[in-house]
C-alpha cells in the first residue's frame, strides 16, 4: 500500500516575491543611511568623550601647583525654580531661591574634589544672593568674600557689555600674573556673558586671560 502524505495548505510557505530593482535600491539607500547615521553617532560619542578628557587633564596639570592666572567661574549649586521671588530681598535668604538638599551635598563634593588636587587657592569670591554665598561656604576652601559685581544679572539687558560684566572681566584680567585659583562663585547669565557658554547648576568653567588681556575658555 501506497500511503498518501497530504499536507495542509495553511503549512505551506510561499516564496516572497524577487526585488524589483527600484526595490533594491531603495533597501540599498536605506542600509547606507542607516550605516552612515551609525557612523555619525560613534564620531560623536568619541568627540565627547576626548572634549570630557581634554576638559579634565587641565586639572591634572594644576594638581599640586600653585597656578598662575586660573580663574573658575563656578555656578551656585541646584536651587530648584528660576530668577527669583517678586519679594527678593539681597540680605533675607527667606526671600530667595536657596539651595535644596542635593544643591548641597553637590557644593561639599566640588570642594572635597577641589581639596583633593591640592591646588593652592587664592581666595573665594561668591555674589551675595544666598545661593552663591551659601555654594561657595560649603567648598570649604577659605573665607568667603562677597562680590557684588558677581550678583545675578538675570533681570539685566546687555549682559556682556554691562558694568558688573565689565568689572569681572578686568578682575579675570588683573589675575593673569597672580598665583592661585581665584574661585568667583555666581550665576549662569554671568557666566554665559564672560564665556558664552552655558552651565548646569554647580558646574563651573575654568579661564585664564592671555597676554592681549582676552579671556579664553581652558577646562570645566
């Protein structure tokens, strides 16, 4: 006997359809974007990674030193909201956006990493918003002098150009010969208005004034 293998037709596969070649090309068009987006993404995270590099074997130069020039200009720690309240009050911290928890912790660990490279300080200078005064106190790198040309500049027009911007930029300028890391602890406007460039809450740039008197960007 003869058995009959029958197979069910809903098990049977049918071949997909060849490619026209239109088909093809756009596949091919599809694999090369995809490759070259592929490429793009990995150049990208290797830049960042050599900038973030670049950005700290600046400190690993200063470790020990008693540098000549150097300048970080350091943002107050996290202090949630943005500006301040309509009832602010320089010397009423009640006032004011002050700094949460986190804020300071973060400002202790800046200070304990400062602390650790052995850099000598200069001295600390911090506007007097409470945020900043309270940021550069919990550094614990020395007394804390008050400065109110780094005071917020958030509700001013004309941010490079204006008088405080003006006088810091001298201060950076004046520090060019003198040895020890100058610490000005203050605002993002300020910051962005001397270096035009942007930082998170307790982040800082580290500058030096060459000897045309112009303020370049050298770490962070």
């Amino acid at each position: 006997l003869v058995a009959e293998l029958i197979i069910p037709s809903s098990s049977v596969r049918a071949r997909p359809a060849p490619l026209t070649f239109d088909q093809m090309c756009r596949e091919v068009d599809v694999m090369r974007r995809l490759i070259a987006s592929l490429i793009f993404s990995l150049i990208f995270t290797l830049s960042a990674q050599a900038s973030f590099a670049n950005e700290l074997a600046i400190w690993d130069k200063l470790q020990g030193t008693a540098p000549k020039g150097y300048v970080l200009l350091l943002r107050h720690s996290l202090a949630p909201g943005v500006g301040d309240p309509e009832n602010f009050k320089v010397n009423d911290c009640s006032t004011q956006r002050n700094l949460s928890e986190v804020g300071r912790q973060d400002a202790q660990d800046v200070g304990a990493w400062l602390a650790r490279r052995q850099i000598k300080i200069a001295r600390v200078e911090s506007s007097r918003w409470c945020r900043a005064k309270e940021t550069a106190t919990l550094l614990n790198l020395g007394k804390v002098r008050l400065n109110r040309n780094l005071d917020s500049l958030f509700q001013e027009s004309d941010l490079p150009n204006h008088p405080q911007t003006v006088k810091v930029r001298k201060q950076i300028v004046d520090h060019r010969n003198n040895r020890g890391l100058l610490i000005l602890v203050g605002h993002y406007v300020n910051i962005a208005a001397l270096t035009n460039t942007g930082v998170d809450s307790g982040e800082g740039v580290l500058v030096r004034a060459n000897s045309k008197g112009v303020i370049r960007v050298v770490g962070a």
